[in-house]
C-alpha cells in the first residue's frame, strides 16, 4: 500500500513538472488603433481555463482563437490597446503556471495608423429658440439635449456608427452624420472631422456617464479599434410642481389655416405641427384634457403622428397633429383656442404656446344646392328665351334678305308687283294687292315709307308714270332695306 502511494505521488510529481505556460507577442511596439496578437502555448494544461480577465484593464479582447496539438494548445489573443505609452501584457495564471509579464509600447500614430482625438459635445436645446437670446443653457430633465461625438483624424480612417449601450435613467435616439474638414480640433494641425450625432433625454435627476465601447474603422482593408471617450453629465430636476408631460423647452408651432366657411355635418380636420419636447403620449394628454370641454372636436379621437424634423441633426422631435371637428348646428361657430405648456427654466414659470381658434361661419349645404339649382334654372330660362329670338331674328332677316333679291332681281313691272306683294318678315302669304300688303305691312314692321313707291308702281302698271323698272326697284330695295319686325324686346331688337 505505502509503495502504491509513493508511486503515485512521483508520478503526479513528473506530470506537474512536464506542465508549462508560455506568452508571446508578436510585436514590441504599436500604434493606438491597431491590433497586436498575444500568443499563449501550453503543454499538459487546458487552455479553456485560462483567464484573461487581467487583460481588460489595458486592452481590449477582441478575438479568440484557439487551436489543439498531440500534446499541446494554442491560444492567439487578438488585443487593442486602450491608452497610449508604455504598457505591460500582466502575467497570466492557470493552475500551478504562470506567463512571464511583456512590455509593450503604444504610440500615438504611425506611418500606417494616423493619430485620432475624440471628445463629446454636449448641446442642449435651449428654453427660447433664438438660440442668440439663449445660446446656452444647462440640461435638465427631459429636456431634448443634441449628443455629438467628434473624431478627428487625417481623412484615410472610414468610421462606423458606434454602438450606444442602453442605460436607466436616459433615452437614446440616433440622428445623422456628417464629415467636413476642421482646423480647430487640434492645434496648428488640420484634420477631417467626422461627427455622429444622437438626441439625448435625460428621464432621472442627477450624474451620469456615458461609457462608449471601441470605436470601429477601416484603412485600406485594415481594421483598426480606437478607444472611445468617456462623458460624464449632470441632469438638473424640474421644479415638483411642474404638471407632467410638460418640457423645459419652447415649442415651433405651424398652424394650417382654418376656412371662414364650413358646410354643416361635414368633419372637418384641422392639422398642425409642433416643434419640441412633446412625446405622443404627452401630446395627446394635454390636447385630451383641453378637447373635454370642446364637444365638436371631441368626436374623434386626434391623430398624432410622428414626422422628421427638417434638420436631421436636430433633437427636438415633430409631430403632426390631425384634429377632427363636425359642427352639429349651422351659424358662428368658435374652433377653441388651444394651448401647449412648456417650462420655462429661465424664468422659473408655465409658459403656454398657442395654437389659435377661429369663429367660422356654419351654413346648412342643402339651401347652397337649392339657390344653385334655381340660379341654374333661370340660366337655363334666360338661355332659352335669347335663342328664341336670335332664331326669330334670324328668321326675319333671311325673309327679307329673300323677299329684297326677288325685287331685284325682277324683269318687268309685273314681277316687282308680284315680288312686292310677297315681301313678309312673318312669313306670311303674297298679298292679294298691293294695297292689302301695304296695310298689313304697317302694323307688323316699324315704319316704312312705301306708300309712294306702292303709288308709282300701280301707275307704271297702268300706264300712267314715266318712272323706269330700274327707279322703282331702287326705291323699294331703300325702302325695305331696313325694315324689321315689331319686337317686345328693345335690348335685343336694337343689337340686331
């Protein structure tokens, strides 16, 4: 039994002294960006087991990968540094072995990694928004705050949005980037600036911070890691008597304009935007509160929906507001007035934004249609009677227009009687003579002086008048050239 311990005990002995744990780097010396591979070989130990919690204090463990032998194991530690200068990889420990400490110097830039600077700004929308009046003002609860991260660098580094960890006591929101070139972010050296902005809202009082993980880039299919700045804030607390849903900052309101008439029993949907520190919850608590004591917009429910702010960078957020009204009684109706608080930090008092009400003129659609469908009526009545007698007229002057070529046109005393005879504006038939035509030519013509023409042709008929065809038709063709009917309408006759 005691040689059966003693072996074992020489075995075990044997066993732990074949054990070992070895680290290499693959470089001396790095640039803060770039990464640096740490090479861990053990012999008789598992690998799986190794801790290399002691090397997130100065580095950042990107990637793992591990590989197995016949009687070893391999581990390649992919590390980012997290400061510049000299830095030490610290011993690792995994059962009864231990890897010797490594220096490594970290420069701020090389030939291949350029230098970078990163810092937060900080801009919370200020209480008035002219921010010239008020061009800065402390963050404070609630309060919509622009957050920007600027990196400057050279112009070869292509950036990605960093990832925002999640946080009690802050609501984050991404907004947009933008690039530009900036002489300011270091001294007498010119660099590309890119900038990644969020809106920012502070939910609970007092400090926080903003840790952000490695920033991410690529150059020329090289990835490179940057640590990231640290921000530390401070939200003041809004005043314990401020209702809630109330925002330290001043709303933009954008009304659309109200009609001065409106039909009765048709909805009518009154929108407006609003610019601000307004939630949709918020929005809709304060316009249901005010739309109780307005029965006609409370019909339907408002409509609130969200919309981008014409700035993308901008933190404030948009709102379109959709207000139903169906006026129930015809007459002068008042679409209230409403109002939007907000805090006004500066004068440490409610301020309201208003959105303005109008007193319209309700009118009953059906009397519209009634006084439309008579006006048209009487048009139509108008329209008829003008066509009849521009088709009289017409008619009239066509038959003189006939009866003044057959008298022209007349070869002998006999067919200018016969064409006087059938001279008619009416229509009427060839009068048996020409005294009987010309009674009935009076009193359905104006006056026409025929008479002496009638005379001299009964004379040439007879034998009696020297006067020539040709006279006698001139004197006739003069004559009732410009005769026309009687007429009831003067207007109309007088525009013939």
């Amino acid at each position: 039994m005691v040689k059966t311990l003693l072996l074992l005990g020489l075995l075990a002995d044997g066993a732990a002294s074949a054990a070992s744990l070895t680290a290499q780097l693959d470089r001396t010396t790095v640039a803060l960006g770039g990464p640096v591979s740490l090479t861990v070989q053990a012999h008789g130990l598992n690998l799986d087991a190794l801790d290399v919690t002691p090397l997130t204090a100065t580095f950042d463990v990107f990637e793992r990968t591990q590989s197995r032998g016949a009687d070893s194991e391999t581990l390649v530690l992919t590390l980012y540094p997290l400061s510049a200068g000299a830095l030490r990889i610290p011993a690792l420990h995994l059962e009864t072995q231990r890897t010797a400490a490594l220096p490594l110097t970290v420069t701020d830039g090389s030939e291949t990694v350029p230098r970078v600077t990163a810092r937060w700004v900080l801009e919370p929308a200020a209480p008035s928004l002219n921010r010239e009046l008020a061009p800065a003002a402390p963050l404070r609860v609630n309060q919509p705050t622009r957050l920007t991260l600027a990196i400057c660098d050279d112009g070869s580094l292509q950036w990605q949005r960093p990832w925002m960890p999640t946080q009690a006591g802050r609501v984050l929101r991404a907004l947009g980037e933008d690039e530009g070139e900036s002489e300011r972010e270091r001294v007498g050296e010119a660099c590309t600036l890119h900038r990644f902005h969020w809106a920012l809202l502070a939910t609970r009082e007092g400090a926080a911070a903003l840790n952000l993980p490695m920033l991410d880039a690529s150059r020329f299919g090289q990835r490179l890691r940057f640590p990231g700045p640290s921000l530390s804030f401070h939200a003041a607390a809004l005043p314990a008597w401020l209702p809630a849903h109330v925002p330290p900052v001043a709303p933009a309101i954008h009304a659309d304009p109200l009609p001065a008439r409106w039909p009765l029993q048709r909805p009518l949907s009154w929108r407006f935007e609003v610019l601000g520190g307004y939630s949709a919850d918020g929005l809709k608590a304060l316009l249901d509160v005010q739309l109780r004591d307005a029965p006609a917009l409370g019909v339907y429910p408002p409509l609130i929906e969200a919309a981008a702010p014409d700035d993308p960078n901008s933190p404030l957020s948009r709102f379109v507001v959709t207000l139903y009204w169906q006026p129930r009684a015809s007459g002068q109706v008042s679409v209230p007035t409403l109002r939007l608080p907000w805090y006004d930090p500066a004068r440490g008092q409610l301020v309201s934004a208003v959105v303005a009400g109008k007193t319209l003129t309700v009118f009953d659609p059906r009397w519209q249609i009634a006084g439309r469908v008579a006006a048209g009526l009487t048009g139509l009545l108008l329209l008829g009677g003008l066509a009849w007698q521009l088709r009289a007229m017409l008619r009239w002057r066509l038959a003189r227009r006939r009866g003044l070529r057959a008298i022209r046109q007349a070869r002998d005393v006999a067919e200018l009687a016969r064409a006087v005879r059938q001279f008619s504006l009416t229509g009427q038939p060839a009068a048996p003579s020409l005294g009987e035509w010309l009674r009935r030519l009076r009193p359905e013509t104006d006056v026409c002086d025929v008479a002496e023409a009638v005379r001299q042709l009964e004379q040439q008929r007879f034998g009696q008048a020297a006067t020539t065809l040709a006279a006698l038709q001139q004197v006739f063709l003069r004559a009732l050239a410009r005769v026309r009917p009687k007429s009831r309408f003067p207007r109309i006759d007088a525009m013939s």
